[in-house]
C-alpha cells in the first residue's frame, strides 16, 4: 500500500464502519502462492486506515472474513 492519498479517499468516503479481509490474505503460505505481497503491507495499511479513521472521526471496525477452518471475531479500532 503506497498511497496514503488513497486510503484516505477510502476511508472518509467507501468504507462503511466494516473493512473486511479474508484469512488467506494474512498468511505468508497462500499469500506467497497468490505472489501477493507480505503481511508487512497489510500493516501499513492497517496504520493508515487507523490514523484516517480517527482523523475523520470515525468507528471503523475490521474483520476477517470467515472461512470453513477460521473463524475469528471483528476486532475494533
């Protein structure tokens, strides 16, 4: 994630309290199979839609999206 400008635009404007991420898209294993980019850019990514999110006064929720083996509960930030 490189533009902080875009996160911004997605946080104040797309982005309706729920930002779902699906559970393959923060394991090393299939993330390097899909030859996607390391859980390091989710972090950063995290950061910004965080510091956006308070600086618009939102309460934005993340969460992983369910799969047969994973489930896990929506985190607040």
């Amino acid at each position: 994630m490189q533009s902080p400008e875009y996160v911004k635009e997605l946080v104040q404007h797309h982005v309706g309290g729920y930002l779902k991420i699906a559970p393959e898209h923060t394991e090393q294993g299939p993330l390097t199979k899909m030859m996607k980019p390391g859980i390091g850019s989710y972090d950063r990514f995290k950061q910004m839609f965080e510091q956006f999110s308070a600086e618009a006064g939102k309460k934005q929720y993340r969460c992983r999206t369910s799969s047969p083996r994973t489930r896990a509960p929506a985190t607040r930030t």
